[in-house]
C-alpha cells in the first residue's frame, strides 16, 4: 500500500471508520493491522491482548484477500447469456448442415449406382432385357463384373475343346454339369471303342459375348456366343483321315450356357448345354 493511501485512510478512520465507503473492507482492515502494529510499538508488547487482537486482523485480513480477490474490471463474466439461447432460437441452422450432407450422400449414391452397372452397359444396351437380367445378376452378386465372367467363359472353352479331343474326362468333370459331362464321356467312349483318334489345335477365340441371361433365386445362367479358330482332323486305327483337314483352321461358332448356384459359395461356373451354329 503506498504512503498517500495509509495516510489517507489513517485520517478517514480517525474521524469515522464507519464511514469511509470509498476505501475495500481489506484495505481498511491493513490500516487497521497496521495502526494496532504502532499501538504495540507504543506499549513495547506489553499489552497480550492487543496482541492477540492484531494477530485475528491479519489473520482476518488474509482470508478476505484470498476470497474476494482483486477485482480489476477486465475479468471475463462467468457465463455466456447468449450462446444457448441462440443455439435455442436457431435450429434450423444444425438442419441446414444436415440437408446438404444427405444431398451430397445421394448424389455420391447416384455416381456410385451408375458406375456399378457400367461394364453391363457396355455390353448390353440399357433397357434392353439382357442388361435387365445382369443387372438382377448384379444386385444378386456384387461381385459379378461381366469382363471377368467372360476372360473366365474364354479359358474354360479352350480348355473344354482340348480336353474332349484329347479324351481327358477328369479335367471335363470339373468343368461340366453331370448331364453334359454324361454326354461328353459317351462320345469319348464311343470313339475309343471305334478306335478313332482326334487330332486338335486351338489356335484361339475371335470373340466371346454374353448372348443371354436368365437370374433367380436358385441359379444364374448366362449363354456366350463364341467364335473361334480351330484345327481339327479324326483318324481310324489305321490312321486314315476320317473327318476334318489337319492342315485347315475352321471357323467355329458355339453357344455355350454357364451356370452358377446362387445359393452355394462356390463361385465357379460349369457349362450346362451346348449348341453350334455350324
């Protein structure tokens, strides 16, 4: 406290301590203390309750300073009045954030359905019943992609050719239904009773494309028109050419219908029937 204070609130408490408003309760209790401190100067501690009176003043003192603080004007107020009650008064603004979220999310789900169902439209002209039932496929399945069932549909026609020439049923039976598998393991046994060997190259496949479709809950199947190049001669046990020219590639145009349970996990398709277009 400086000089000038003490002074003036010593002079304010000489004429009426009461009265002096414009000094703090702590500012008029240090004078108090301080003024008892010259009193016990006075009496040169003599006085034990004098003592013991100036002891609670600071004491007193202390514990006013420490509660009540000091109070400059810049403190922040304990509360801000408006911020709930602006929360209250505008709750649109929360939904407006809302809205334009679950418009982006729609839109994102649009884009996302469109490129969903692009390689079927590719493939297939939208509307038509072909891209119809992939897309049935597709709901089905997400996993379908149209390019790889067809990559897949190429491998298997070469390997199906090959094999049946060559008389190779075990490598048939993974790939055929138990009827085409049936049909096909009677030629090949009716040949080696004839004694008649084929003689087979696979030169390749020209094109290959889903021709048709058919989805329900139990089975998927989808038919492939391929056209090929193939080299093919059958000798007797004589070796005598019986059929075809070993030395001629041959056009060949087969329609070949796939089938996969829908219900299993295998994802393997197997080849259920069988036609030639020449």
């Amino acid at each position: 406290m400086h000089i000038v204070t003490i002074r003036a609130l010593s002079n304010c408490l000489t004429t009426d301590y009461i009265h002096c408003r414009k000094y703090s309760a702590p500012e008029r209790l240090s004078l108090l203390a301080y003024k008892n401190w010259s009193m016990l100067y006075d009496m040169e501690f003599g006085d034990l309750t004098t003592l013991i009176t100036i002891g609670i003043a600071v004491f007193i003192f202390i514990r006013l300073r420490s509660v009540l603080g000091k109070r400059t004007g810049h403190q922040n107020p304990p509360i801000k009045p408006y911020s709930k009650k602006q929360d209250k008064e505008n709750p649109a603004s929360n939904d407006n954030v809302v809205t334009l979220s679950n418009r982006r999310k729609s839109v994102d789900q649009d884009e996302a359905d469109l490129d969903e169902y692009s390689e079927i439209d590719k493939i297939a002209e939208n509307g038509s019943q072909l891209n119809i039932e992939l897309r049935e496929l597709k709901d089905v399945d997400s996993s379908f992609s149209p390019e790889k069932f067809l990559q897949g549909s190429k491998m298997a026609y070469e390997m199906i050719v090959t094999a049946f020439a060559d008389g190779d049923k075990k490598t048939l039976k993974n790939l055929l239904s138990r009827e085409v598998f049936d049909g096909f393991a009677s030629v090949i046994k009716q040949r080696q009773e004839e004694g008649l060997v084929v003689q087979s190259t696979f030169v390749g496949v020209d094109n290959a494309k889903i021709n048709a479709a058919e989805t329900n809950k139990k089975s998927a199947n989808l038919t492939v028109r391929f056209v090929s190049q193939i080299i093919t001669a059958t000798y007797d046990k004589d070796e005598n050419l019986v059929e075809g020219d070993s030395k001629e590639i041959v056009e060949v145009i087969d329609l070949w219908t796939f089938s996969r349970d829908m219900r299993s996990r295998d994802p393997n398709w197997k080849l259920v029937a069988t036609e030639s277009e020449t």
